[in-house]
C-alpha cells in the first residue's frame, strides 16, 4: 500500500486508543492505524506476556460484540480493520502447552514458597526484624494495652498445650498438616514470646531441638521445630504409616 492510500485506510485520526485484554493483562494504549499487524503483535508481546506467532487478535466493541478477528496477512495497517476508539483489543494465546497457558492472575496455579514462622523469626530481612529493630509495634519499650493483651493471651495458650501430647501443626497455605509430639513449651533465648518444640514423625523439621547453640529438647536432626502456639492442636493424633496399606495386611 502506497503513501497516498494511508489516510483514506486509516480514516481521520491517524491514532487510535484501545483496551488491550489477555489472560494476564489488561491496560489502555495508543497505536498509530499505519502500523502493520506484524509490528502491532511485536509491541503487544511485551505487554501480554504472549509471543507474537501466538496471537490471536480479536477487536470487540463497547457493547462487548465481537467485530473482527485481526487474521491473515500481517503486512496489512491496524487502519485496514474497523478500529475505533475504545475499542477492546482481545489477545488469546494459541499455543495449547500448560507453561504458555499459565494465569499469573490466578493465585491457585503459582506455585506458593511456605516458611516456617521459626525460620521467618530468625531472617534479619523480614518485616518482623525490621520492626525488631526499630522497636515497632509488639517489639516497642512501652507496649500498648493491645500488645499486652495479645503476649497474655498467647502465653495462655501455650500453658494449654501438655508437654509430651501428641499434636498437629498447620502453616499458613501449608499442602498438609504435619503430626509429631509436644516436646517443649515456653519462652526462648532466640525470640521473644512463647513457642511450642515438636518433634514431628518425619524430618519435616528444622534442628535436632536446639537453636544457636540452645538445647531446648533432644530429637534427631530435621525432626525438630518451634512453632507459635496458635499453629499446634493437641489430640488423638496417632503416627501415620505413610507407606501402610490394607492390601499388606495378613
């Protein structure tokens, strides 16, 4: 298409304004209508998360109609296609593998990092340090009614749980709950407030019972673990044999 032919393609305004939709984005952008669909899938790329051989691009209008697939030959203007403004510009990804289909949108499909709060405790990068520190909050010189309340009721709650009783300890966004035994109840050297000592069924854990050089309960190593109270629940809780089955029994 030659230079004389631009503007009777692109119709007036030589600019369009459009709502870019995908899986992953959404935002509002400015194209020149002489833009070829090849150069227009290249700046949607970074944008969309979506590799240009992968595009679909549908144009929608503002009553959400569908008006054209943007399809064929890419050396074709934007202002060859029916574009106004505010326009919706839908980018789908055609490429069916479970990697280029991933929604970082969705939290359900990212896979999730959980940090045992003793491990969090102990980070120097956190911001449970950084108020540390800074004496912010739980950790400031004068504690409010509020912090005191709270460092009772956690110690109450501590003083609940029986040394030597079996338990179950839920981490936030854990998979599953970890079983072991109650070996230690009580305030400690490496923190303030009150932790729980497990020694779970299986190396889940984090030390042998001991932290900076502290023994606080015996166990073997990675089978131990501190814990704030309100993670553990005392019960019947008996060992699990992972590895069990009915169809092994005589």
């Amino acid at each position: 298409m030659d230079h004389l032919n631009i503007s009777a393609v692109t119709g007036g305004s030589a600019v369009v304004t459009l709502f870019v939709e995908s899986q992953n984005a959404s935002s509002e952008r400015r194209f020149q209508k002489s833009l070829t669909i090849e150069a227009l899938k290249a700046r949607l790329e970074p944008i969309v998360g979506i590799r240009s051989s992968d595009q679909q691009l549908i144009l929608i209008d503002a009553a959400s109609n569908p008006v054209c697939e943007i399809s064929g030959d890419d050396s074709r203007m934007l202002g060859f296609y029916p574009v106004k403004d505010l326009m919706t510009l839908s980018v789908k990804n055609t490429n069916s593998s479970a990697s280029a289909q991933i929604n970082f949108n969705d939290e359900s499909q990212v896979e999730k990092y959980v940090m045992e709060d003793d491990e969090y405790d102990r980070r120097g990068d956190s911001v449970r340090a950084f108020k540390r520190r800074h004496k912010m909050g739980r950790f400031a010189d004068g504690a409010s009614e509020v912090s005191i309340g709270e460092d009772a009721k956690e110690k109450e709650l501590a003083l609940s749980i029986p040394v030597g009783s079996r338990c179950e300890v839920t981490m936030p966004d854990a998979e599953f709950k970890k079983r072991g035994t109650v070996r230690f109840v009580g305030e400690t050297k490496f923190r303030p407030g009150y932790w729980v000592g497990v020694e779970y069924d299986e190396p889940a854990g984090k030390n042998d019972g001991s932290v900076d050089g502290v023994k606080y309960f015996q166990c073997k190593a990675d089978y131990g673990s501190f814990v704030r109270p309100e993670k553990v629940t005392t019960g019947d809780f008996p060992e699990e044999d992972l590895f069990g089955s009915d169809l092994e029994e005589m």
